[in-house]
C-alpha cells in the first residue's frame, strides 16, 4: 500500500477530532480517582495531610484539590495555590496527596480531588474523588463579658452578655458567678459562623446590681471539649454602676454672722461612685471661683467623698445671698444645695436690730423686773428697820426729863444752892457714847457741871457717872462746859421746851 499523502491524513485527524469523547469516554473506563480517607479532625494550628491517588489511563488535563460541592474553590493546583498547601509526592503521576498546614477552623469542609481533562474550549471536570470531611476542632475565644452599656443606679435590673467564638465542635458549656456564687442563665445562643466550619456563642444574663456590688466580679466560665481548663471573662460591676451623691452645704459660723467676719462654706460631696465628680459654687447662681480643689477620697466602701471650702468675706452686700453647692456626677444632671448667709446688723454703731425690734414685747418685763426691784428694796428696808428696833429694845433708850425745883426734896441736898435749880432725870445707857452727837444738833443745849465731892484718886479711871438727878444750872450759858479734866467725860441732855 501506498503512503498516504499527507492532507488526506490531516483531514482524517481533523475528521476524527469531534468525535473522541465518545472513543475516550470508553478509552479511559478504569480511571479512577481514589479517595479512601476516613473523615479527618484536626486541632487548628496541626498539619492535615490528604490522600489521592489515580490509577488507570486519563484524559490529559491538571489533577486539582477543591474544596466544597460543586466548582467548590481551588485549593490546590499544579500551577499554583497557597504556600500552606504542598504535594505529598512532588511529581508523582499518581499520588496527588496534599498537605495542608496550620489548619484554621475555615479550613474545615470537604475536600475533593478532581481530575480534569481540557477540552477545545479551557477544561471541564472529568472525575472526582468521594472526598475528605476535614474538621477542625477550635478553642473558643476567651469569652468577653460586656455590660449594659451605661451606669445604673443602684436596684436596677440590667442585661449583661458573655460571647465567645470561633470554637468546634458546636458542644460548649456557659455557667455565671458573682465573685463564687453560682448564677443562674438561660442556655447559651449558638450560631454558626462562617460556613460551618465554627460557632459563635453568647450568653446573657440579667443582674440586679446592689450598692455593695462595687467590689463584685461577674464571670462566665467557658468550657468546650478542646479545653482542659474553662475559659473566663470578667467583667467588674462597678463599671456598671452609679451611686449619686449626697450633698450637704453647711457653715461653721453661728449665723447671723458679724459683718466682715470670714465664713467658710463646706460642701460635703459622699457616697458617691464612680470618683469624677465636679464641684462648683454659686452665689446667686453666678459661679463663684474657688481656690481650694480638693480631690475626692475612697471609702473603705469604694465610693468617694468629697468636701469642697468656700471662703466668704461677709460683707454687708452679701446679707442674704444664696451660697450654692452644685455638684454633676458622672455626667448626670446637677445636684445642688444651698445655704443663705445672714449678716447681723450688731455691728452698726451699737444700734442693732436685735434689741430695737423686740423691746415692745419686752416691755411687760421691764415692769415686772421693776416692781420686783421695788418690792424687794421695801423688804430690805424693813428688815433693816426691824434689826434696828430689836438692837434699840434690847439697849434702853436714853430718856430725860425735868423736874422744877423742889426746895423739899432730900435729894437736893447735896448741892447747897437750892435757888434756880432744876434737875433733870438722866437715864443713860452705861456705855453709851453716840449721845455726844446730840450736843453737836441741838442749839438748845444746857450743860451741868457734875462734881464728884472727892476728885478721884489719880490712878482711878473715871469712865461714867450714874446718876439719878442732875442739877442744871440756869446760869447764862458759859461758852464752854465745865473745866474738862483728863479724866472726865461730859453727857448732854437735851431737853424740848414748850
Ligand atoms: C463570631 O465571633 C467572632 C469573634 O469571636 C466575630 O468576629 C464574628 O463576626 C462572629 N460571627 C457571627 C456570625 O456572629
Ligand atoms: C469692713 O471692712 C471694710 C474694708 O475692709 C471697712 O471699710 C469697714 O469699715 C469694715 N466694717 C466693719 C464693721 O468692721
Ligand atoms: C440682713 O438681713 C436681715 C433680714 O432681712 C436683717 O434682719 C438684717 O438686719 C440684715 N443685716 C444687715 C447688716 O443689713
């Protein structure tokens, strides 16, 4: 047989072309691409290895990993894929196992090895392998524990969530405390992140948060089979609460206060939590600069206190102006409280309100102190008029009286002139010497002269005399009484006349 010219051959072959799938298709019929691994889970981070091997004649065309149904995504090519995907067996016709490092929870899913063939028009799929599950086990996250998102009071009942991530399998365990009381919460949310290949969790539960919860911990313990320890988020009440302050103003100063006198003004900030706090003084509603800042203090409590000073000069002007504390807490609308400072008018030149105002009420006072007064003088005079007339009774009281001349009277005898002669009664206290001042009121006396018949011996002291008769002299009077001798004393006598 002759050769055949060459175009007819070219022509057969370009004849032949359309139809060899069909010749192929039954070519190729013990091609298989096998993959005979169990389903694989790994722990994130671990290196998987994924089996593949052909046998028997195939179409020419790449050998890829892909992973999920259908067109799925590329995981490995000849041409080229992720540094993390390697061939097991560099060149090999057959092995087209592939090593997969640092596997990531998004790793998870089902691998196919797939054998292509091309085709005039790129490359169609010609077979696959069952594929490989890949799973990948993942910690899940540390859990993170967030609040209501703002401060509340004390008594107010409030959401706080836990969430975690990340983690496979889906199985994963919540539980609460406050500081090591268990806490009670409804079963975790679980959603699946991604595709499938990890879950997400997350938990609430609600709270009443108490004054004293200032120093209590909240914790939610996560615990996931990749786990020996469970995980725990923390979350501190005190970040969600706020306990207002009280405030008080008040001054040292007795009020009303004296003019220019310094009055300090406290303000005492307490109980308060969280510490910022801001502080500012009024005098009527003008803020008023203050000097002194103090910065608030932590109670063995946990909440703050704070005491703000206000030096006030208290000058007349500001008789009746309104000193105000006003405090903003935490961004909160003002508490305030107010004092006002009175100013006494005492200082005015002696002449104070204080005494003007009440003296007509006073007034009945005034009398009954008056008449009191009086009374009691009465009763002093009379006592000592009544101590007077006791001492007087007790004493006898000097009393004289005259007598006209009795020329029979023996008791006249003893002086020899009997003419002119009038005698007198003398009945003088022994001891009595005040009667000397009589002589000095009365110009209407008379003196005697009182001779004792013997002079007394010189050492003899001549004190009184007692006498029951005196005779009086009507003599013109003589300037002076009878010669005085050191030892005599002298009596007068007054006597009325008709
Ligand atoms: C799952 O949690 C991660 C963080 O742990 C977050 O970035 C992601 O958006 C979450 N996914 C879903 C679906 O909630
Ligand atoms: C108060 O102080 C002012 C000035 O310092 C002075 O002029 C005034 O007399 C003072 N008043 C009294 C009552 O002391
Ligand atoms: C201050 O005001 C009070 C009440 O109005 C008044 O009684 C007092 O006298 C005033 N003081 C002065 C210094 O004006």
């Amino acid at each position: 047989m002759e050769p055949l010219p060459p175009w007819p051959l070219t022509c057969l072959l370009l004849l032949a072309l359309p139809g060899a799938d069909a010749q192929v298709g039954q070519d190729f019929k013990d091609f298989k691409v096998q993959q005979l691994q169990d389903p694989v889970t790994v722990a994130a981070g671990q290196t998987i290895t994924l089996t593949c091997t052909i046998s028997g004649d195939g179409p020419a065309g790449p050998v890829r990993w892909l992973k999920g149904k259908d067109s799925g995504v590329t995981v490995y090519d000849q041409t080229g894929s992720s540094p993390r995907v390697t061939r097991a067996e560099n060149g090999s016709d057959t092995d087209f196992s592939i090593h997969i490092t640092d596997v990531q929870p998004e790793d998870a899913g089902t691998y196919y090895c797939v054998k292509f063939r091309n085709r005039l028009k790129g490359e169609e799929e010609f077979q696959r392998g069952k594929g490989t599950e890949v799973s990948v086990r993942a910690k899940p996250t540390r859990p993170v524990v967030s609040g209501p998102g703002r401060r509340v009071a004390p008594g107010e009942s409030v959401p706080f969530t836990c969430v975690s991530g990340g983690f496979f399998p889906e199985e994963i365990t919540v539980k609460w405390f406050k500081d090591k009381a268990s806490i009670s919460a409804q079963q975790p949310q679980i959603t699946p992140a991604q595709t499938k290949s990890s879950y997400n969790m997350s938990s609430t539960v609600m709270l009443t948060l108490q004054r004293d919860d200032l120093r209590s911990n909240l914790s939610c313990k996560v615990q996931h089979p990749t786990l020996t320890d469970p995980l725990t988020g923390m979350f501190q009440l005190r970040d969600a609460l706020r306990v207002p302050p009280s405030v008080r103003v008040a001054t040292d100063s007795r009020s009303p206060v004296e003019v220019n006198e310094t009055v300090i003004f406290t303000c005492d900030v307490e109980g308060f939590y969280p510490g910022d706090v801001d502080v500012t003084w009024l005098e009527n509603r003008t803020e008023v600069k203050v000097e002194k800042l103090s910065k608030p203090v932590e109670t063995p409590q946990g909440l703050f206190k704070l005491r703000s000073l206000l030096e006030v000069q208290a000058t007349e002007e500001k008789n009746g102006s309104a000193f105000t504390c006003q405090v903003v807490h935490d961004g909160q609308a003002p508490v305030s409280e107010t004092a006002l400072l009175w100013i006494s008018a005492l200082a005015k030149g002696g002449q104070s309100d204080l005494f003007q105002t009440p003296y007509d009420n006073l007034l009945p006072i005034y009398i009954v102190v008056g008449v009191v007064c009086t009374v009691l003088a009465l009763l002093v005079a009379a006592i000592l008029y009544l101590i007077r007339a006791k001492q007087s009774k007790g004493k006898s009281s000097p009393s004289a009286r005259l007598h006209e001349p009795e020329k029979s009277s023996e008791a006249t005898t003893q002086e020899s002139d009997p003419n002119n002669l009038t005698y007198a009664d003398l009945n003088f206290e022994k001891e009595r010497k005040t009667i000397r001042r009589m002589v000095e009121m009365s110009q209407q006396s008379e003196y005697a002269c009182i001779q004792a018949s013997r002079p007394p011996a010189s050492d003899d002291n001549l004190t009184y005399a007692d006498l029951d008769m005196v005779h009086l002299s009507k003599a013109p009077k003589r300037p002076a009484p009878c010669p005085e001798e050191a030892t005599s004393e002298y009596a007068s006598v007054q006597i009325p006349r008709k």
